[in-house]
C-alpha cells in the first residue's frame, strides 16, 4: 500500500510569489498516475492535474505538476488571491487509491 | 455547467443506516463511471466505492466491503450509497465524484467532486 506524504503542511506566502509543494510516495507510483486538486472551504475539489504534468481542462498555465518516481512537485508560479486553498496530490497507479494529507497554502 | 450534489447525511447511531444521493446534471452521467469517497475529520480522503457507466461493475475499499451498497439510475441521473452496519469509524464527509474515465475506460482519478455531505456516527 502506497502512502503519500505532502510537505509542508502549511504554506505562508504572499499574492505573487512562488509556491513549491512536494509529494512524496512510500513507493514508486506506477507510470505517471499523480494527480493534483484543490479545495477552498465549502467548495468542491477541484482537479488540477492529471498524469504529472497535465493540466485538467479550464486550469490557468501557472499551475505547473512535475516529478517521477517518488517525488511529485506542484508549483503556482505566482500567487493569485484564489489560489490561497488546500491541495492534495493523489496517486492512482495501484490500488487501493491513496491521497496525501494536504497542504494548506495561506495568505502571509 | 457540470454539478454533483450529494444530500442525504445525518446523525446515526452505531449500527443504523443510511442512504446517501448524489444528484448529477449538466453532463452525461449514463457514460460516466462514479464514485463516492469520504474523509473523517482530521484524517485523509479515503476513496469508498466506483459504480461503472452501466453498472455492470461495483468495487469497493475493504473497509466498506459488505456493508455499502453503490447504485445509480441513468434515468434520474443519480447515484447512491447504502451504508449498513455504521460504525464510528464511518464518520465523515461523502463526496460523490466523476471518475475521468467514460464508457469502458476508467482512470482512477476525478474529474468533477460535489460538495459534500456529512455523516455522523454516534450514541
């Protein structure tokens, strides 16, 4: 069973800046199957990206995935006021599913 | 616009039941593959069962195995869950979800979420 690890918890940043989110995979995950979302408060998620590095239909082009292996990254290349929420990345190469904890990225 | 809306949720008491809907519109739901996932509070999302476009195939996570029920009806574009047997361990946020894949292909990831619903499981 694959157990999906993100860092950091919380995020303190600024509209504008660059935000780094890492994922990490107690195993390999199969292919490229990581995916991304995003949660605001009383909100449905939402997906950002699928296959690594695919951004879903409708999402912005500063939402960037990366990564293989076991080491998946999320990058928003510069902050937007709705891009403050949670995210979480997903790993669907095996069963059963697993999803990581989430991490919170907050206005600073 | 694509919208699921689950309803349904309630307190319960170890051992009740309960039935869960999510009420799908504004795409094809009769091609599409759904799910319900969950996540107890402070804990992580936890996907619970898949229902294919046709419901010929249901699967379901261990933890829920003999005592959920998935169904829909591509008439009523709606999707349901029959929880048994509740325990505590139950509690959570429902969400129904729209896997990625169409017809015969599913992708195990999710495309379209509603908003929720919360169960609790409690004497």
């Amino acid at each position: 069973e694959i157990v999906m690890t993100q860092s950091p918890g919380t995020l303190s940043l600024s509209p504008g800046e660059r935000a780094t989110l890492s994922c990490r995979a107690s195993q390999s995950v199969s292919s490229t199957y990581l995916a991304w979302y995003q949660q605001k408060p009383g909100q449905a998620l939402r997906l950002l990206i699928s296959g690594v590095s695919s951004r879903a239909t409708g999402i912005p082009d500063r939402f960037s995935g990366s990564g293989s292996g076991t080491d998946f990254t999320l990058t928003i290349s510069r902050l937007e006021p709705e891009d403050f929420a949670v995210y979480y990345c997903q790993q669907y190469g095996s069963s059963p599913l697993a999803f990581g904890g989430g991490t919170k990225v907050e206005i600073k | 616009e694509e919208q699921l809306e689950e309803s349904g949720g309630g307190f319960v008491q170890p051992g009740g039941s309960l039935r869960l809907s999510c009420a799908a519109s504004g795409f094809t739901f009769s091609n599409s593959n759904m799910n319900w996932l969950r996540q107890a509070p402070g804990k992580r999302l936890e996907w619970v069962s898949c229902i294919t476009y046709s419901t010929s195939t249901t699967y379901y996570a261990d933890s829920v195995k003999g005592r959920f029920t998935v169904s829909r009806d591509n008439a009523k574009n709606s999707l349901y869950l029959q929880m048994d047997s509740l325990t505590a361990d139950d509690t959570a946020v429902y969400y129904c979800a729209r896997d990625h894949g169409r017809g015969d292909y599913t992708y195990w990831y999710f495309d379209l979420w509603g908003r929720g619903t919360l169960v609790t499981v409690s004497s």
